[in-house]
C-alpha cells in the first residue's frame, strides 16, 4: 500500500495527536476509524484476541490485534458487519 493510501479519508483516519496513539505497539501506521472495534462482540472475529479469566468473568482481550487497524482491512470489516445485520 503505497503513502497516498494512508491520507485521511472516509476508509481511513489516523489521530497521532490521541493520548493513546499508538494504541498497539509495532505499526507505523494504525487505522484510527475503528477506534473502538465494531467486531468487540463477535464471538469469532477475524482478530488475534485472547480470552482471559478475571474474577470468575471471560473478558475479551484484543491488547495483541490490529486486524481493525490495518488498512487493508477495511472492505473486511464492512463485508463483517453487513453479513451480521
């Protein structure tokens, strides 16, 4: 994907002036359109998440995925949530 790709767009926003940017480690650029991951709920997102016990609770964690955030990702992500609509 070439650097035109990443200017801010109806497909794509990147915030470095957010206090949590990066919110994932170890990419250089990070889609911030899907902040809060519209996939969160889905019991088999396409994500790298891990299920963790606390108090007796499974919480989802999604510290190690960026599947929302990549770039590419974006048709992946509508195509998801039409198909759950």
């Amino acid at each position: 994907m070439d650097e035109k790709t990443y200017e801010n767009s109806s497909r794509y926003f990147e915030n470095r002036d957010c206090a949590y940017y990066p919110c994932h480690k170890g990419d250089e650029h990070i889609n911030c359109l899907f902040c809060y991951c519209p996939l969160y709920n889905l019991k088999n997102c396409p994500g790298n998440y891990e299920l963790l016990e606390r108090n007796g609770k499974t919480i989802k964690s999604c510290m190690d995925c960026r599947f929302p955030h990549e770039p590419d990702n974006y048709d992946k992500v509508i195509a998801i949530l039409k198909a759950q609509a």
